[in-house]
C-alpha cells in the first residue's frame, strides 16, 4: 500500500536526521 511505501520513506529520512528517539521500541 502506499502508506507502506511512505512509512519506509518516512524512517529512511529519520534514520538520516538521527531521529533515533522516534523509533525506540
């Protein structure tokens, strides 16, 4: 689905600007 598509889009473009805190599990 393409909210798929933009989530990965979406914790490609953290995982670039370190935003580490937004995916701590």
């Amino acid at each position: 689905p393409a909210a798929n598509a933009t989530f990965h889009l979406a914790e490609a473009v953290w995982d670039e600007m370190g935003v580490e805190s937004l995916k701590e599990d």
